[in-house]
C-alpha cells in the first residue's frame, strides 16, 4: 500500500496515465520483477498546471484542522 492508496488502485490509476501516454512503465528482469514509472514529455508538460493548482491551493484554500484527515474526490475517468 502507497499512502492511502490500496495497491489494487494504484496498479489501475497507473494503467490509466500509462494508457493517456502521461506515464512509461519499464519492468525489469530482476528477482522479484522490479517495475519503474518515469514521466513522458506529455507528462513533463503538466508539471506548470499542477504548480499552478498548489500554488492556488496554498492561497486560498484553508489548512487542514490538526488531525484531520484529507480525502481526496474520487478521480473521473479521462476521455
């Protein structure tokens, strides 16, 4: 488990940025298989949008209450 994120949905999110080419996966022969992400250039170009997302975020979105929990909204599937 990654954070929050069960394995069985991180291993479906990655397949769905690998699929929108935002994502490369390289899986390597070694004992246990040892699987590698790297960004694309179409990945590489989100980088600006997402600064400007916690950019805004950091202004203008209160703090979290000291032991709060954040739940992110459940991700929509890209067309």
């Amino acid at each position: 488990m990654v954070g929050n994120i069960s394995d069985r949905i991180l291993s479906i999110r990655l397949k769905e940025l690998e699929e929108q080419k935002i994502i490369q996966r390289t899986a390597f022969d070694d004992i246990p298989v040892r699987i590698e992400y790297t960004l694309t250039a179409k990945g590489e170009a989100l980088n600006e949008v997402i600064d400007a997302i916690e950019r805004w975020g950091t202004e203008w979105l209160p703090e979290p209450e000291e032991g709060a929990t954040q739940q992110a909204c459940p991700p929509q599937k890209i067309s």
